[in-house]
C-alpha cells in the first residue's frame, strides 16, 4: 500500500468531488492529447519576478508533465535513487510520488508515495536523462491514473488514497531505458503501452482495474510513446500507435490489429502521434522520418494509405497539427514546420537563444524533451535547461519571446500544461505557475 503523509490523512476525510470542466488539462498534451487550446490571455512573458504566480519545491525529480483538474494540479516525481546526474542513493529506496498541488498558492496539499517493485533499470545511460517518473498521468474527473513501469498502473482518488494497482511486467528492452509512455482513458477502459516492461499494450477496467485485453508483439521493442485515440475515416473509434518501422491501428475495444503501414519510423519511436480528419501523422526516430497515414484500412495497407512521407524527424518531442500545418521541436534544438497536406518542410530553423525578446539563462539551446504546445495566437516550447521560446504559428518563423527562470538549474524535460490563462511549469525541482 502507498504510503501517506499526515496531511493526507486528515485531507482523505473530507470529501473531494471534482467533475471535468473546460479549463482542465487531464492528460499528456492535454484533455484531447494534442496540445493545442484556445486560450487567449496567456502570458508570453515571464521570469523569477515577472508574471510569476507561485513556485512549488517538488520532493523529487520527474519527466512527467503536469495535469490539472479543478482546483489542483498533478504531479508525479520520484525520490530515493538517482535523484542527481550523478546518481546516488540505492536502488532499493527508490519511490514514487503522486503529488496533488493547490492551484491557488502552490502549496502541496497531498502526496502519495509508492515504493519500487525491484529489480529496477540501473540509474545510467539515456536511463538518466529522464528517471523514473516519465509518464504523465490521466484523470477522468473521479480518479488520477499514474503508470510507473515495472511498478506498475496505479489508481488513486482524489484524496490521494490508492484505488487498485496492478502490474503490467518486469522485463527491460534491449536498451534498459525504462519506459516513457503516459496512460490514455477511453470509455471505461484505462491502456497502458507496457512495450518495455512486457512488449504489450493493455487495457483495464478504470474502476476495477480487471485486465480487459492484452495485445502482445515483439514488433512493440523500443516503442515508447503513447498511443492515441482516432476516429478514422470511416468514423469508427481506432487505437493508433507508432512503432519501429511500421504504424498501426488497432480496435480500442479488443486490441486487435486492423490494419498496419510500414515506412521508415527507425527505433526508438517516442513520439506521439497526431490527427486530423481520419489521417495520422506519425513522426519519430533519430534517424527515422515523417509520414502520413489515411487511417480506416484492413491488414497491410503500406500501398494503399500512406499519402507521403518526409526524412524530417525527432527524437523525443511529439508533434502538433494546426491550421494544415506540423509543428514540432526537436532534440537537437530546431523549430520545424510543414505542410500537413504534401510533407513539404516550410522552415527548418535552430531556436538560438540570442532571438529578439531575451535571452537563454545559458547562452543557447540544448535541445528538447519537452513537446511544443499552442495557446491562442502564440506557440510555446521549452528547451531542456528551462528556456521557453514563444512564437507564432504560420510559414514564417520569427521567436516573440525567450523567457528563461534564473536559479533553477534542473531539467525541464516536461511539457507545459495551460488552464485558465495560467502556464504550468516543471522541472526536476520545482512546479511554477505563470500568469499574468
């Protein structure tokens, strides 16, 4: 059982009843996991003492994004080993945190800690460049869903108090990296990309956490984003995930494969997909590329729907679809754009930080894990070391702003979260609330 501070204690005997609203950012990349909203009053300057609502040390470092409903904002972090880039502490105290911060004053209001199924990934290599607290977690108004790997898919109520959990393996791939990808709700179902831990995807029950399907493939190695919901063109309901080499499309409901195109996404495919009007764009790979995918199709459909492909790629970051156009930010630090309709890249740019508007708090970007999001008129994505570039969408790429926070000198592998005219922040040490 999760372990519960005091203040949770007396927090869970009050009662806690929150329904979805508009304002609500409930899972990656938002309540319709494409980053984009539309939200007008959102400040495109900040720093330390301007624009700066609140700030809230988090008891540990994370790559999750943040999400929000009603008056809180969630958080996951982990605490206990590998806390730093030197590592440090042991294994066998690793934890980790669900974090429930009061959006009014940033005070913590609740958190309930989960200690590590063992054995875990050693604290090396990529292993360290994002811990053991990647995916963002889901709500759906009634309950927070967190996935934290080989410790498995976690359900708390609004109080913090543990639901159900239950345990989706403890393999690694190939590269020990842990696994990144964030639960997605659909119905009463709660799926899980378990890739890394068993080479599957799964669906349970939200309320009782009863396995409802298990699709199994070895074709899941190294395949670390999060699946994405789609109507196809048929207006049926598909589960689209992107993997090395191929994309596919599976019934949500049963976890069958319908349908599957093969293009030249190489391994490590972290990136989500996106989508517009039946057709999923799929990005990733280092080396990999872009391609877009009429969904609807049955069994190999390489032939027949894919509309075109581009060597345009990134590595972490997942892309946005807006007004016919792909945006996203790669790792290596570019700004990239094209026509959803041809593939034909628009810009390709490097986000240098000496841009009118500001400046980087160390002198240039080094790259992003963070996924570009929109707000109104202005696009905003954050560098690694905590330099959000603000610019506007359309064919000519110009930086608005550079907004940097001094004294932080933690990664900012997360992406933004937005509500109520007011951007959400995290790094590996704090949470910050923008607004004007």
């Amino acid at each position: 059982m999760p372990k519960i501070s005091l203040f949770t204690m007396f927090a869970a005997c009050l009662p806690l009843l929150t329904t979805l609203h508009a304002a609500d950012w409930t899972g990656f990349r938002g309540s319709d996991h494409d980053g984009v909203i539309s939200e007008e009053k959102v400040p495109t300057e900040w720093s330390e003492t301007r624009n700066m609502k609140w700030t809230a040390k988090l008891p540990g470092p994370g790559t999750s994004s943040p999400i929000i409903l009603g008056d809180r904002v969630y958080v996951t972090c982990y605490s206990g080993y590998g806390e730093t880039r030197g590592g440090g502490g042991s294994v066998s105290d690793l934890k980790r945190h669900l974090v429930a911060v009061n959006r009014a004053d940033g005070k913590i209001v609740w958190k309930s800690t989960v200690d590590a199924v063992l054995p875990e990934d050693e604290y090396q290599g990529f292993m360290a460049e994002h811990g053991y607290a990647s995916q963002t977690p889901v709500t759906d108004g009634e309950r927070i869903y967190c996935f934290f790997g080989k410790s498995g898919v976690h359900a708390f109520d609004l109080n913090g108090k543990e639901l159900w959990k239950k345990s989706v393996g403890q393999e690694s791939s190939s590269r020990r990296w842990g696994s990144g990808a964030s639960p997605i709700l659909y119905g009463d179902l709660l799926i899980v990309n378990a890739s890394d831990e068993s080479q599957s995807i799964r669906a349970f029950n939200k309320v009782t956490g009863e396995e409802v399907w298990k699709a199994q493939a070895a074709g899941l190695e190294l395949t670390f984003n999060t699946p994405r919901i789609v109507k196809n063109v048929n207006g049926e309901d598909e589960l689209v995930v992107a993997v090395p080499y191929e994309v596919w499309g599976l019934n949500p409901k049963t976890g069958k494969l319908n349908w599957y195109a093969e293009c030249d996404l190489d391994g490590n495919v972290s990136p989500t997909i996106v989508e517009k009007d039946g057709i999923v764009y799929a990005v990733g790979g280092r080396n990999g590329g872009t391609v877009a995918v009429k969904t609807g199709g049955e069994g190999d459909v390489t032939k027949t729907h894919i509309l075109w492909t581009s060597r345009e790629t990134t590595y972490v970051p997942s892309p946005l679809l807006y007004e016919g156009k792909l945006y996203w930010v790669s790792d290596r630090g570019q700004a990239y754009c094209l026509d959803a309709k041809t593939g034909k890249t628009i810009y390709r740019e490097r986000l240098a930080s000496n841009e009118s508007g500001g400046g980087g708090r160390r002198g240039g970007s080094r790259g992003f894990y963070a996924s570009v999001v929109l707000a109104g008129d202005y696009l905003y994505a954050v560098n690694r070391q905590g330099d959000t570039y603000v610019y506007k969408p359309g064919e000519e790429f110009k930086i608005v702003h550079v907004n940097s926070i001094d004294g932080d000198d933690g990664d900012f592998n997360a992406s933004p979260a937005i509500a109520d005219g007011n951007i959400y922040l995290r790094s590996n040490q704090s949470l910050y609330c923008i607004g004007e």
